[in-house]
C-alpha cells in the first residue's frame, strides 16, 4: 500500500495523505485497502 502511495505522490495525484486523487479529495472519498489471507487445512471430501 505504501509503494502505491509513493508513486500517486510521484505522478502528482495525491491530494492528501489518503491517496486520494483530487476529485476524490473534493467528493469526501478515500481508497481503502486490506489485506486478506485465508489458510486452508485440508481439501473438501467431494
């Protein structure tokens, strides 16, 4: 997520430290992004 904030900052899209771009910023919205990480024990029987 930080390298992705780094380069809007790099190509000038950054409005504020949310990542938002600047329409974004003026329409109250921000990204979010979370991590998901499922583990499976065993495989399904069918």
């Amino acid at each position: 997520m930080e390298s992705t904030l780094n380069h809007l900052k790099s190509v000038g899209l950054l409005a504020d430290g949310f990542g938002s771009t600047p329409e974004m910023h003026r329409r109250d919205l921000i990204w979010v992004a979370y991590w998901l990480q499922i583990e499976v024990d065993r495989r399904s029987s069918w």
